[in-house]
C-alpha cells in the first residue's frame, strides 16, 4: 500500500468518526427545539382543526413523495403544512409537527432509531431556524392578513429559503461525511433539485393564510386538493423529465451502439485492406510483400542465432504458357490455385509458401539444419506437383524448376535472396527444366556479367559495332562456291570480339533480334548486290541469311523482307532464309501460313539445324522449303560412328524424296566430304572450305574462285589456306 493511500484511509476513517457525533448532535438539537416549543405551546389553541391538519401532516403528507430522477432522492410536500402551521397556529406547533413529521417519514425512510431520530431532528431544528427568522421579519404574530404585501411576500420567501437551506443543509452534511464527498456536490446532487417544493410549499401555504385564514375547519380541508393539485402537477413535471431523460439515454445509448458499430466496420475493413495489401487474390497466398516481411525477420534472426537457418526455393512452372493458351485462363487460374493448396500441405507450418504472380512461386523454409533439408523439402515439392491435376474434366500436367537459396551466403537483403533462387531457377530450366538447382557464387557472376550484356547489346546498333562474316557455301558436285552464309559478328569496344554463340540468345529473348535481324538481312543483301554487280559470275551466288524464331512472330515480316529487297535490289532467287527447325516445328501452323508469305516474295528456304528438333514427318513436307541444313553434330560424328553417318543417308533420302536438297554443315576433314560427296550431298559448309570471313576476305575469295574439289585437296592438308588468312585478320583486327 502507498503512503498516500494510507493517509487517505485515515482522512475517511476520520471523516467517517465526525458523523455519527453529527448526528447526535442534531438530534440533542431537535430535541431541545421539542422541548423548548413543549414549554412554550399555547395549549389553549389546541382544537379540533390542529388536530385534523396534524393528522393529515403526518399521515397523508409524508406517504405522498416523489423521487427526483437521477438525484436518488424524494421529496414530500409535508413542508407545506408545516409552513401553514406556522403561520395559522403558531411557531411552536409548527416545530411539535416537524418532530412528530420527521419521525413518521423517518420511519419510511429507515429502522434504524438513530437515522428516524436524526430525520426528526434536522426537521425539527430547520423548522425552529425558520420560525425563529420570520420571528425577526413578522414580529411574534405570523399573521400575514395585517402585514403588507410586499412584507408578506418577502416572508413567505424567507420561510421557503431558510426552511430549504436548513434542512436539505443539515441531512447534506451527513451525507457528506458518510459518503466522504464535499459538501457543496453532494448538496448540489441531492437538494438542487428540491428547492421547488419548498418554494411551492411556501407559496401555498403563504396564499391560503393570507387569504383564507382562520375560516373554519372546511377551509382547511380545502387545502388538500389545491395541495393535491400542486403535487399532482409537479408529479407529472418530474414524469415527464424522467422520460425525456429515459429517452435522452436511450437516445445516447444507441448513439454509443451505432458508434461502435461503426468503429467495429471500420476495423474490420482495415484488416480486410490489410489482408488485401498482403495476400494474392487468385490464390490467397501470402504475396511478395508479405514475404518480404518475413524474409526480413528471419534474416535478422540468422544475424542473431549462429545455429539458425533458412532457404529460399523459387518455383517458376515449366510451360504454363501451353496449358493456359490451350486449355484457357480458367484452367490455368484453376491449376494455379490447386498448386498452390498442394505447396501449402508439402511445407511446415512454419514455411511460408507465397505466389510472386504469374505461375512464380517461393517458399521460405523457416530454420533448416543443413542445406541437404532444403534439397529433401524441394525434391518432395517437384514430386508433388509433378502428379496429375483434375480440372475440370482435362488431366493436366506441369513441372516446376526450382532454384534453391541458402541462408548461410550471408543476406542482408530479402530481395537479394530472392534474386539469386530466381538465378539458380533460371538454370534449372536451362538443364532442361523439372528440375532444381542450388545457387551458387558463379550464377551470381554469370547473371551479372548476362544483364551487362543485354545493356551493351541495346546500344551496340546505334554505335554500329556490328558487322557481318560470310562463310561460303560450296557445291559438292564441282566444287565451286554456290553462295555464302551471312553471320553477323560484334565487336565490343571493350571486350573485343563476342560471338553470336554468346550474345544471339540474349538479343532474342531481349527482342533486339528483330531490329538485329533486318539490320543483318539488308546489309548481306547490299553486299551480295555488290558482288553480283561487280562480276556477272556472281549472279548465280545464293546469300543464306538466318531468321530468329522472334521474327516469324513478326506480322509485318514479309513486309519487311519485301522493302528490304527492293531497297538492295538483290534478286529475291538469290535470297534464302534459313529458320531452325525447332522454331518451325513448335508453332507448325502458324509457321507454315508465314512460310508461305515469305515464299510468294520469290525467295528460297531452308531448315536449319536438322536433326536437332523434332520434326513430324507430316508437318515437313507441307513446308515450302528448298533445302535441309544437316546439323553439325552428325557430320562431325560422322566418320566415328555407322549411326551418324545413317542419320545424313535419311536425311539425305528424305529430302531428295520431299523435293529439297541438303547442306552438310560443319564439314572440316577431308574424310567427311568424302562421304558426303559418296552420300551425293548436293552442298558443303565448313571450316574444311573456310571459315566465316569478312566482307573484304570474301570479296578476294570471289576473285579468286578455288577449286574445293575432293580431288583438289592434298591429304596433309587439313583446311583450305583462306581460312588461315582470316585467323590472321581477326588477330590483326
Ligand atoms: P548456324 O546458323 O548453324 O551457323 C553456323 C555456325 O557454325 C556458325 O557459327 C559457323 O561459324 C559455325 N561453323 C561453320 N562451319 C563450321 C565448322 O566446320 N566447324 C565448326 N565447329 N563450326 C562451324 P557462328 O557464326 O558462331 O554462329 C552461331 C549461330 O549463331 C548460328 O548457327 C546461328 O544460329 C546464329 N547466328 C549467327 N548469325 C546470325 C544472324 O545474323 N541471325 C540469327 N538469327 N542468328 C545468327
Ligand atoms: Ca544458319
Ligand atoms: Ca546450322
């Protein structure tokens, strides 16, 4: 207990001790206010008509009471007949009525003798101050009919006044020192209130004795229905305050409803904004953000706990793109979801499986002991998923490939730690997708060093830092130069010379292809128109010109290609484009339409690579396609396995059966022309004839015309010595 509490403990106690000697002592007063009027009384008034206002005092009056709302207090109009007392009979009757008053609705009040008693006594004493000052005003006959008006009137508020503060005055300081509140607010509480009836009381009284006098015992009875009526009036006043207060507190009770209602709404709409903010409407997944959240916490916690780790897996789904393109975005969304429900029963508790958009996903795997949980976590994931989806009638099935982020590289960043399972994803798909990768530092590095070249290759166009290599194309038969393969070559200011290997990809999946590509097809074009300008034994060369996958997409590309040979004036005969046989093959109808634009210009086509794709027989011979490109894989192998050189045979077979004719690619031994020539390959390109060389080298070369004849090839030499020339310019350049 406080000090402070304790000094207030004994202030109350004090307090407390003070009221009941008050008491007594107020009602010692009463009683010698009883017996000095006892002494004093005028018996000889004493008649009947004393005795019927006394008994209606003591026995009607002060049943009749009214509780005054919200004061917790009632008030009688007893004070009336004593105030009429007074003023008919006498002061000390007045007194005798109070005590005997006091008592009776004492008793009503209480049992408690001392309460009865000191109700009687604060009354009596009131009533004795009260006489005693209209003893000073009026003199000692309270007759009000010989008294003018305005002393009359100033005397009955006199009495009215004294009689209210007395008395209420007395019972409040009891009420005080019993409740241990001030005086003044209790007083205030209680009493304000009753001063009306006091003040009416007078008022009454005063009126009757004014006008009525001593008039007869009738007279008096017929004060009770104007008292009555008073009473009555007044009752219903105060009813109708307590209704307008009962209403006032209804009216704030539903205030204070409605106002919590509101606030209840509210709150619930901010948790719903909240909810919103952090999860993924599709799937109601946590989303980036509140991932982002997480990763910070635990981030901070690995700085905190050595012991403590986490990982980060970045899911990325193998060909969604199919499924949504073929079976619609409700399927797609609908797999989505499924997903993501089966992500969420693969995890712990304490994981946190979020949709980043799209069909990406990650998963915070919230305290591993060793990197090898995260492998187990992801494998069991790549299971998971990898099983059959219902949807809606379809069996529907996806792969993801996962990139892994451990906690034990050090993140200060969650951005960072996504970033690198995006990198480690990315190469998952690169093995061929359905499959995980961890990250490792190198990634980093070779990411890095990706975005630096996706930079350099945007501006690379503008600062003309690109030309072309053209690599010939010799016929097998007589072996003179058919034409050339134009491919393009960058030279970086800073890192030198990149090859097309490197950067090709890149500038596709950038789209820089597309501006690359017409950039490459016009200049190649330019120069064939040249050379077939400066020699009419160049009229018959062929100018093979690749075409990326992202420019069949182009709608307008046989637009393009068509002002592009009208630019140059190239003969569009002398013009084939060489598309790789993948890209035909995974969009076969759309390839075929644009294939056929692209052959109403008068142009040539061949495929590229073949033998790597997955050509369908069906498909092919719909092509309108001049010429198949045998990969190099197969000529190369050629002399060391029976089952390459089988391969060129079919494929020699089936194009020669589809009308085309062939290109045997990366032909670099004698060996291999041998068995091409054997083969009756129509077509040779190899560094066996030359390398890609530059314009310049190309231009000699035509001047030159060498013979690349088997016959012409001396068995200890192993290229042709153009090709040495144009090691030399590279290293020169
Ligand atoms: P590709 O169209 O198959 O071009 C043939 C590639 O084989 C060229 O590589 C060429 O230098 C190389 N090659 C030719 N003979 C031999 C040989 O005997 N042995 C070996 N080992 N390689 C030989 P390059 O120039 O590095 O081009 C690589 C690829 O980049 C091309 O393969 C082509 O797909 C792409 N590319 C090059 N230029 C362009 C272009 O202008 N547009 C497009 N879309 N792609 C291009
Ligand atoms: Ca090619
Ligand atoms: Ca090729």
């Amino acid at each position: 207990m406080g000090n402070k509490q304790v000094e207030d403990n004994k202030k109350l106690k004090g307090r407390l001790r003070l009221n009941k000697p008050y008491m007594w002592l107020i009602n010692v007063l009463g009683g010698v206010a009883c017996l000095f009027a006892l002494l004093h009384f005028p018996s000889a008034q004493v008649d009947l008509r004393f005795l019927l206002l006394a008994s209606l005092t003591v026995i009607v009056s002060s049943r009749v009471s009214v509780r005054i709302p919200r004061a917790n207090t009632t008030i009688t109009v007893s004070d009336a007949f004593i105030f009429l007392t007074m003023l008919l009979y006498n002061p000390e009757a007045a007194i005798l009525l109070a005590a005997a008053e006091g008592t009776c609705s004492g008793l009503r009040l209480s049992k408690t003798p001392r309460t009865v008693l000191f109700n009687a006594g604060a009354m009596t004493c009131s009533t004795f101050l009260t006489t005693s000052v209209l003893h000073l005003i009026l003199g000692p006959q309270f007759d009000l009919r010989h008294q003018p008006y305005s002393i009359a009137i100033a005397a009955i508020c006199v009495m009215g006044l004294v009689q209210y503060i007395a008395n209420t005055g007395l019972v409040a300081v009891c009420l005080s020192l019993k409740s241990d509140q001030p005086l003044w607010p209790t007083w205030s509480k209680h009493y304000l209130w009753s001063s009306v009836t006091y003040f009416a009381g007078a008022a009454v009284a005063g009126l009757i004795a004014s006008s009525v006098g001593m008039i007869g015992l009738y007279a008096v009875l017929l004060t009770i229905p104007m008292i009555s009526i008073l009473y009555f009036t007044y009752y219903k006043y105060l009813e109708d305050i307590r209704a307008t207060a009962a209403q006032a507190e209804q009216a704030e009770r539903e205030r204070a409803e409605a106002e919590h209602a509101r606030a209840e709404a509210e709150r619930e709409r901010a948790e719903q904004f909240r909810y919103a903010a952090f999860h993924d409407a599709l799937t109601n997944l946590p989303n980036r953000a509140l991932l982002t959240e997480n990763l910070k916490a635990v981030i901070e916690r690995a700085k905190q706990e050595a012991d403590y780790q986490f990982a980060v897996l970045f899911l990325d789904l193998d060909r969604f793109k199919n499924i949504n393109d073929s079976l619609g975005h409700t399927i797609g969304d609908q797999l989505l979801v499924t997903i993501a429900r089966r992500l969420e029963h693969s995890v712990r508790e304490t994981d946190t499986v979020a949709r980043l958009g799209g069909d990406e996903f990650a998963i915070l795997l919230n305290g591993i002991k060793h990197s090898e949980d995260a492998i187990q976590m992801t494998e069991r994931i790549q299971k998971e998923i990898s099983k059959p989806f219902s949807l809606s009638g379809h069996e529907v099935f996806t792969t993801p490939s996962t990139g892994i982020a451990l906690s034990v590289t050090g993140y200060d960043d969650p951005d960072d730690i996504l970033r690198d399972a995006d990198t480690a994803m990315y190469h998952a798909k690169e093995r061929g997708k359905a499959c995980y990768e961890m990250f490792d530092q190198s990634m980093h590095a070779r990411a890095v060093n990706l975005l630096r070249l996706e930079t350099d290759l945007r501006r690379a166009l503008e600062r003309e830092e690109f030309f072309v290599h053209y690599q010939p194309i010799v016929s097998l038969e007589t072996g003179t130069l058919s034409g050339f393969e134009a491919l393009v070559r960058w030279q970086h200011p800073e890192r030198g010379f990149i090859s097309p290997a490197e950067f090709v990809s890149v500038a596709e999946d950038t789209r820089l292809i597309i501006p690359l590509g017409l950039w490459v097809l016009r200049e190649s074009c330019r120069q064939m128109c040249q050379w077939q300008w400066q020699s009419p034994a160049n009229s018959s060369l062929i100018l093979s010109v690749n075409l990326s996958g992202k420019q069949l997409t182009q709608p307008d590309l046989v637009e393009q290609i068509e002002v592009i040979l009208k630019e140059t004036h190239l003969n569009p005969r002398c013009l084939k484009l060489e598309i790789t046989e993948s890209v035909v093959m995974e969009n076969a109808e759309s390839a075929i339409a644009m294939l056929q634009g692209l052959k109403a210009l008068g142009l040539q086509l061949s495929i590229d690579d073949f033998g790597t794709g997955y050509s369908s027989l069906s498909y092919l011979h719909r092509f309108p396609v001049d010429t198949l490109k045998i990969d190099r894989s197969f000529v190369s192998q050629m002399s060391m396995s029976d089952e390459n050189a089988e391969i060129v045979r079919t494929i020699k077979t089936l194009a020669s059966n589809l009308g085309m004719d062939v290109v045997a690619e990366g032909v670099e031994t004698l060996e291999q022309l041998k068995q091409l020539a054997a083969l009756q390959c129509e077509y040779g390109q190899g560094y066996l004839f030359s390398k890609p060389v530059d314009a310049e080298a190309a231009t000699a070369l035509l001047a030159k015309r060498p013979d690349w004849n088997v016959s012409a090839f001396s068995p200890t030499r192993e290229s042709f010595v153009p090709a040495r020339a144009v090691v030399s310019h590279l290293r020169s350049a």
